[in-house]
C-alpha cells in the first residue's frame, strides 16, 4: 500500500464472483473521488471482448480483470488477466497514483494467471492478449 489507497471489499468480492461463481466475464476497478478507495465501476457478463475495451477510458487509468478464453486447437482454456490500464493520454498524476496503488488491489487478488500492461488499445487488444496467454500455455 505505497499510496495508502484501501481496497473496498466488494472489489474482493466482485472478483470472486468472477473466478469462483462464473458469473461475470469482467471486472473494471477503479479509484473513488477522493483517491483513498478502491472501488468496483463495473462488472460485466458481456463476452464481446471490445465491449470490454470500451470500458478502459481513453484519458483514464483503470485496472480490471478478465476471465479470457481462448482456444489453441486443443481444447478451450480460460486465464484470469489482470490488466493495468494507463494510457499515455491520462494526467501524470493519475499516473502516478494508479502505479503506486496497484499492489494494494493486485496482492489480495489470488489466481490471477496473466498480468497484462497497457499505454495504448493496441498493448490490450485481443491479439496481444492471446499472445500473451498462449505463450505461458506451452
């Protein structure tokens, strides 16, 4: 907790329900306006992946988590993703924030497989996602 940010215990919770009771494809999490929370802004069971996307701000940071399903010819495989949303576009200071409070979410969050990076859509988008996934199947 470098920031000093807590996490609100729905954001635990919502996670939970994500890896555990299925029954979300996704959740976004961000922080409230005071900066001193964590906090759910929304969790989705939409499985259209550029949906998702769209709920990463151009000009904000963001992380989530994405229960992503891919398949490699053998079979369907799923991987929790937790993504760091921090686009070159949002204010430095957000920036900074959203850097130094991301453990304080992350650690709490046990199963995660995959921790995805990104600056820009492209760092993000379902390719580079499947890339990455596929690479730590083999």
């Amino acid at each position: 907790m470098a920031s000093g940010v807590a996490v609100n215990q729905q954001c635990l919770d919502e996670f939970q329900k994500l890896k555990l009771g299925k029954e979300y494809k996704y959740v976004v999490f961000t922080l409230n306006t005071s900066n001193t929370e964590v906090i759910v802004e929304k969790a989705s069971t939409s499985t259209d992946y550029d949906e998702f996307l769209k709920d990463l701000p151009e000009t904000g940071c963001r992380w989530a988590v994405y229960d992503f399903e891919f398949d490699l010819g053998e079979g369907k495989r799923k991987k929790i993703c937790f993504f760091s949303w921090s686009p070159d576009d949002a204010k430095i200071k957000q920036k900074m924030l959203y850097a130094s409070s991301k453990d304080a979410l992350r650690k709490p969050l046990v199963g995660i497989a995959l921790d995805i990076q990104g600056t820009d859509y492209s760092e993000v988008s379902y390719e580079s996602v499947l890339e990455k996934a596929s690479r730590n199947t083999r």
